[in-house]
C-alpha cells in the first residue's frame, strides 16, 4: 500500500513535466525498415511469382514405332544366317535357316525393320518360341529418333503435353556437349508391365528393368531437331561430333508446368 501511494505521488508531480522523451534507436528503425520491405517482397513474389520443378526419369532413344522381337516358329538346329545386326529387312525377308525333323525351314522377318541384335548363330539349337533376333520397325536409317521415358505412375498426371525436357545421354559426356532437347509429344493413359515395355522396345531386360521400381507411364518425347552432326537441337552449339543411335540409354528431366506457392482461395 505504501509503495502504490508513492507511485501515485510521483505520477501526480509537475517536476517530471519537462523530462526528454526517449525514443527508439537509429538502429531499431533501420531493422523495423527492412523487415517490412523484406515481408512486402515476400507477399508479393508469393501472389506473382511461380515455383518450377523438374521430374526425372529413366528413358531410351528408340524409332516411334518400336521394335518387335522375332520368335522361331520351329524347333531345330541353325543351318544358315541370311542377316546381320545394323541390317534393313523388308517384311518377309529370310533372317535364319533352321534344319528341323521336317526339312529346313527359313525364320523370316514379320514386319520390314533393322536387326538391332541376333540371337541366332549357326549350329545353335532353337525351340519353338525362342528368340532369335530384335527387330526396329523403320523402313529407312534416317528416320528421326524419339525418346521414350519412363516415369513413375503416380507422377504422371503431372506431366503436361508440350513441356521441355533435357535428356541426358549415356554415350555422350555432358560436360563437353550438353544435354538433348526436346518436347513431351504424348503420356501414356495406363501404366505398363515389364511385357509391355519388352514387346514395344523388342528386349526383355529393358523390360525388367525400366519396371524393377513398379509399373511406369511411357512418356513419348519428340526430339529437336537442328543443323548438327546428330541433326538434333543440344544445350551447346553444336552438340556431339557424330550421329546418335536408336537405342541409346538416356535420363530424361521433364520441366513440369511452374506452380505459385500459394494458392488463393476465393469465396
């Protein structure tokens, strides 16, 4: 009670009239300056501004097309071979000469193509169902490469079509020539089994391993084309002094559609 009567007192006393008041320092207004800039920046970039992000994924240059894999329809041993890796057939064309318990029998091309790879060699025994030789559906070696890249089913829904994207190719060092450029032409509807993926490509193991994570959506890229020894657009000028070939291993990063950092909800 005594102390609450001498505040009092000294409130009520016109000595303390003329005292300076004090104010903040230059220091604590400087701080006070740039919080509220930095916060206006902050609400302003938040409305206007836009976040990008980028997926990546596995993938591999191959024809639009694909490429199938072509099955002995006999069983018996290898007598001859007609064709050779890198080789155009057209359909119908004879690959290799089985000796079976019938006759000799020629296994022969289904759909016009270039052998990527032969299985087949004489004096190999093949059964009825075996793999004998990968074929690329293409009627001509200049037909222009495609990228197929394989992404992650539950981002799929993510990719626009039209987005760029960098592809980075295994055969090609980065640092020196770049990456490959080139536009998402169209996203699967479905994700594929390790069948799927093996029957558009004509090589099982792709098959496996493109689905060793789960089932993936193909993402078809269509590659830019340029004036370059590839004849493709790369992030350097001119890109890898030689031709790329289908089939190629690649690590394709998909700019997705940029997102702001908030979304306003309005009534």
């Amino acid at each position: 009670m005594q102390f609450r009567q001498k505040a009092l007192a000294k409130l009520q006393s016109p000595e303390e009239l003329d005292l300076p008041v004090r104010y903040a320092r230059p220091q604590g207004g400087l701080v006070l300056a740039v919080t509220v800039v930095v916060m206006a920046v902050a609400a302003f970039w938040a409305v206007t501004g836009s976040v990008s992000s980028k997926l990546t994924s596995p993938g591999i240059l191959t024809h639009p097309q694909g490429s199938y894999v072509l099955q002995s329809p006999v069983a018996g041993q290898v007598t001859q071979v007609f064709a050779k890796e890198g080789q155009t057939l057209r359909a119908g064309a004879p690959v290799l000469k089985v000796r079976t318990a019938q006759g000799d029998r020629a296994v022969r091309a289904v759909a016009a193509g270039r052998v990527t790879s032969l299985v087949g060699k004489i004096g190999s025994v093949v059964t009825v169902g075996a793999d004998v030789a990968s074929v690329e559906r293409v009627t001509s070696a200049r037909e222009p490469l495609v990228a197929m890249v394989y992404v992650p089913s539950r981002s799929a829904a993510t990719v626009p079509v039209g987005a760029t994207v960098d592809l980075t190719v295994q055969s090609v060092p980065t640092q020196q020539y770049g990456v490959l450029r080139g536009k998402v032409k169209a996203v699967g509807r479905a994700p594929q089994s390790s069948r799927q993926i093996a029957g558009f490509l004509g090589d099982r193991e792709l098959g496996e391993q493109f689905t060793a994570k789960g089932q993936p959506v193909a993402v078809l890229v269509e590659l830019d084309r340029a004036d370059t020894k590839s004849g493709y657009r790369w992030s350097t000028a001119d890109g890898p002094p030689n031709a790329i070939g289908s089939m190629t291993p690649v690590t394709g990063a998909v700019h997705l559609t940029a997102q702001r950092p908030i979304d306003w909800l309005l009534p």
